[in-house]
C-alpha cells in the first residue's frame, strides 16, 4: 500500500484510522457530553436522547450588550424531538466522526433500527438533521417544536417553526423547514407532529443583523434577514439530502484530510469516555 505524504517528517498511510467519538448512551449534560455540529457561522449541540431529543443550536454572531456595554454569548433556540418510542433500547450508539463532521445517533427497538445524522453544511448556511429507519417504512412517529432561547416569539406555518425577537442591538430569526418522505404531518400552534413517515429531514438555519463594519453594530433590519432565510432555505430545500450531504462532504473533506498524525494506533472498542478516564496513555487519544 502507498503513501499519502509526509508531514513533520512522518510517513502518512493511505488508509487512514478512523477518527471519532463515540459513546454507548446519550449525553445529560450539554457542557461535558453533548456533541457539537458547526460550520463557523452556525452550530448545534446534539444530545442523542432516544424517546426525547435535543438539538441547541447558536449563531455566532449572537451576543447581548450594545456600543456602550460589553455583552456575552447568547443561546438561540433548541429542536426537541418527541417520539413515539420506549426510552430504552439495544445497540445505542452517539457518535462524531471527524473525518467527516457528521454526527449519527443508532439503535434498535422492537427489532426496529433508528438513525439520526447530524451535520453542519458550510456551502448551504444551514444544519441538517436527517431521521430514517434503515430497511423499514412508515416506522417515524414523532412530534418537533422550536423553543427560542430568550423570549422571542415562536410561529409553526406549514412546514416551517420559526422564532425571532430582538435583544439589546441586534434583531435575530431561526427557521426550520421539515421534509417527510411517506406519512403525514400535521401542525398545531407550537409543533409540527409526524406520523407513519419512512424518512424525515429537518433543515435549521438562523441569523442576526449583527454588523462589526457599522458604528451601530448592525445593518438591515427584521423584515431582511426574514426575506434572507426564507430564500436560504427555499433554495436549499430544493436539494435531496444525498445531495446536501454530498456537498457537505466535498467541502469539508479535503481540508481535515490535509494533515493527519499516524502514532499506529488503532479505534479502541470501547466507548471515549472509557478511554479518556481508564486509559489516557492510549496513542488513539493523542491522534484524536
């Protein structure tokens, strides 16, 4: 087998070690184990909770304060996902692979295999959240709302949550689109219910009209970055989810494949947890 290239003066192998964290059951605290999404704009934690989910999601340009007083980060929303499921199940995994930036939640209930992608697609503004039930149909009974993280106002039109609001300067909006293959959905003032679906995707993006060029911090106003999200996500709705994350991945890939750090390690069978806590001299870590 070749070699790729040499960095550091280290002979790189082609095939390289997976890179991932991985644990056997969902995050509790969002700080110290729920798993991370970005694209350097907007991002999301998962927790990977099985009856109930948890997707918090920020913007980065979503800070408190003003010209005249210093602020601090803000929250912007949270997805929570309600399933029509027992909360126990074999087989979990919650996983984040690196080498792709796709975060993936699986288990089994009742002889039925569950999948959630996450991933945060840097060509398209937006995070993508992909539910299927590989070989079975009709098996995604679920209900989703979006909570706004301050006290703006929550709106459920067709498809599409939406939240917005104003803190201290900025103005702020987050829509999420639900696309469902097979099945029905249904929405009611605060959620959007689906029922007997084979496939669900949820696009999320969200933005400010923070502006660090202009004296006031800010440029434009409610109504635009309304109309800018609106045509975001009409467009990228137009996508298949092969296709999202096909760009997704044709993006991210040749950058983290640039540089890797090969000590001959390979993917340990137990969870990252276990490895940070019982085995810190593993090599596995340091490469990670």
């Amino acid at each position: 087998m070749g070699w790729a290239f040499v960095c550091c003066g280290l002979a790189v192998n082609a095939a390289r070690v997976p890179m991932k964290l991985w644990y056997d059951r969902p995050a509790k605290v969002w700080m110290t184990s729920a798993l991370p999404i970005g694209n350097g704009g907007i991002g999301a934690m998962f927790f990977g909770g099985v009856a109930h989910e948890q997707l918090q999601f920020n913007d980065k340009t979503w800070w408190s304060g003003s010209t005249t007083q210093r602020g601090s980060y803000q929250n912007m929303g949270d997805l929570f996902f309600d399933f029509d499921t027992p909360d126990t199940c074999t087989r979990y995994e919650r996983e984040l692979v690196l080498d792709d930036a796709v975060g993936r939640v699986s288990y089994t209930i009742g002889g039925i295999d569950y999948l959630r992608e996450y991933f945060a697609s840097n060509p398209d503004s937006v995070i993508v959240m992909r539910l299927t039930t590989p070989g079975h149909k009709g098996k995604l009974n679920f209900s989703v709302r979006m909570q706004d993280g301050r006290q703006g106002v929550t709106k459920v039109e067709g498809r599409t949550m939406t939240i917005k609001g104003r803190l201290d300067l900025l103005s702020y909006e987050a829509q999420a689109v639900l696309q469902a293959e097979g099945g029905t959905v249904e929405s009611t003032s605060d959620r959007l219910n689906v029922r007997g679906a084979d496939a669900v995707t949820v696009i999320l993006t969200g933005s400010t009209n923070f502006d660090l060029g202009s004296p006031t911090y800010t440029q434009g106003d409610a109504r635009q970055i309304h109309e800018r999200l609106a045509a975001r996500l009409k467009r990228v709705s137009g996508k298949s989810y092969k296709k999202l994350k096909a760009d997704h991945l044709s993006d991210y890939r040749p950058l983290f494949a640039r540089v890797e750090l090969d000590l001959g390690a390979g993917l340990p069978d137990y969870p990252t947890d276990v490895l940070i806590r019982e085995h810190p001299d593993n090599a596995y870590l340091e490469m990670l």
